[in-house]
C-alpha cells in the first residue's frame, strides 16, 4: 500500500508541476510570432502615427522634428484628390466584393453537387487565388494590351474597335474585372466549406417538405442554406 499511495503522490506531484508549466510554456511559444507581428508591424505604424503630426519628409534628414499637429489631417480632408481616392476606393470595393460574392456563391452551389470531373474543376478554379499578385498584374496587362492583347484580339474578331483598357476612363472596370478573377474563388471555397457542413439528412427532409407543400428548390436554400 505504502508503494501505491507513493506512486500516486508522485503521479499527483508531476501533474501540478506540469498544470503550473502550462501557462509559462505557452508564453513561450506564442511569444516568436508575436514579437515578429510588433516589429513588421507594430513599429512601422508607431512611426507613422507620430510622423503624421510632424512635416517628415523622406529626402529632408531631420524633417520630423517640425511639429505641425493635426494640419496634415487638415490639408487631407481639405483636398479634392483625397475625395476623389475616397469615392474610386469605395467604388471599386463595392463593385469587387459584391461581384465576387454573387460568383462565389454560385460556384459554391454548383459545386457543391456530385458531377463528373468536380475534383479536377475544383482544383483549376483555385489556381487565379494562389497566383502571387505581380504574377497576376502582367498576366492581366499582356491580357489589356491595345495592340496585341487577347481582348483586343476577340473583339476585332465580330467587328467591334479596340478597347483601350488601361486608358483613364476604362481603369477601374478593368482593375474590378482583374480582382474578381482572383478573388473569386476564395469566395467560392469559404462558401462551398459552410455548404458542406449542412447535414444532408436536413437538407432531403427540406426537399420532401417543399415538394409536398409545392415549392421550388430556391426556398430551401433560401431558408437553410444561405443562412448556414
């Protein structure tokens, strides 16, 4: 009994030890990344938040010595090109994500049933989200080339003039056209991951439901799908 109860002292000793350590040992372990985080980021956004209230400027050694206050903030809000980017980012953030999120969605839905070559089709439609984004900006640019851009070319052929894709008015179309293909299928997987999660048991009763009480197919994905 003695060798027992010591064992059992021992195994008891070792837990508190071991629940005393957790804390201290998980510290440690976050303790890489986190300091990483606040050099790559933390300090750069100190030094711009105290440049901002300062006439800093990169080519004047000892600029940041001249304490202006909030007129930097002042001077933003007061210019016309500050509004101007203002309206064109909202824009173009609007007409991406909502793109986006229109596409996704039905490739989520479409690939979310069993068809021939669903895997494979998965997989090529993942590959525009892995792509780095300068890869993606010269594949897109020689795709807008006035001259011999594959756009151009396709339109030429029914008849239609050259577009000049990059011109001042014809940008920012081409630039929510640009991220649309990209980020489209990020969209598509987080969508097609929650789709998966509905049990299908949920989803046939639904179906039995609609079709005795005769309704279509988009209100059971209305009521139990979307919201899932």
């Amino acid at each position: 009994m003695s060798a027992e109860a010591t064992a059992v002292a021992g195994g008891s000793s070792r837990s508190a030890r071991s629940s005393r350590w957790a804390p201290r040992s998980a510290f440690w372990f976050v303790l890489p990344a986190a300091a990483t985080l606040l050099l790559v980021f933390g300090w750069p956004l100190v030094f711009a938040m105290k440049a901002s209230f300062t006439g800093w400027s990169l080519v004047m050694p000892g600029s940041d010595q001249d304490y202006v206050g909030w007129q930097n903030y002042v001077d933003i809000l007061n210019s016309a090109d500050y509004r101007e980017t203002v309206l064109v980012t909202l824009t173009y953030t609007f007409s991406a994500v909502s793109c986006e999120l229109v596409l996704g969605t039905c490739l989520a839905l479409l690939l979310n049933t069993a068809f021939f070559w669903r895997g494979p089709i998965r997989s090529m439609m993942m590959i525009p989200m892995v792509m780095t984004p300068a890869v993606v900006g010269i594949f897109w640019k020689l795709l807008y080339d006035q001259q011999n851009g594959v756009f151009n070319w396709a339109i030429t052929r029914v008849g239609l003039p050259r577009v000049q894709w990059l011109s001042l008015h014809m940008a920012l179309p081409s630039a929510v056209l640009m991220d649309v293909w990209q980020a489209t299928p990020f969209f598509m997987l987080a969508l097609l991951a929650g789709l998966q999660t509905i049990d299908e048991n949920l989803l046939g009763a639904a179906r039995v439901t609609g079709r005795e009480a005769g309704r279509c197919s988009a209100t059971s994905l209305c009521r139990i799908s979307c919201p899932i």
